[in-house]
C-alpha cells in the first residue's frame, strides 16, 4: 500500500494508468518479479483496470 500512496503522490490522477502501463511493459519484457508489482499497485489505485491486465497467474488486485 505504501507504494501505491507513494506512486499516487507522484503522479496524481493519471497513477493507476501509469502503473498499469508499466505493468504491461514488465509482463512484455518477460519480467515477472515487475509485473506482479505494478499489477498490485494498480490494482490498489483501481482494481477495474487491474483486471485487464493479462498473466498466466491470477492478478492482484
């Protein structure tokens, strides 16, 4: 949660997007480690975008 608020201050509104694109970027690239955290931060700003987030695992959220 702390990443979240600490995300959110830094990037205002357009934080969930921010988040869910570099979520996308990690899953693309292969690296899981980032795309499970991105996919929880922006599961935390706003789980509905969280949700189309693809993954062969469930996505937090």
């Amino acid at each position: 949660m702390r990443a979240a608020l600490d995300h959110f201050a830094r990037h205002h509104l357009n934080a969930a997007h921010d988040a869910h694109a570099r979520a996308r970027a990690a899953l693309a690239s292969g690296n899981e480690a980032d795309f499970l955290f991105w996919a929880q931060i922006c599961g935390a700003l706003d789980r509905r975008l969280a949700r189309t987030l693809s993954n062969p695992r469930e996505v937090p959220g």
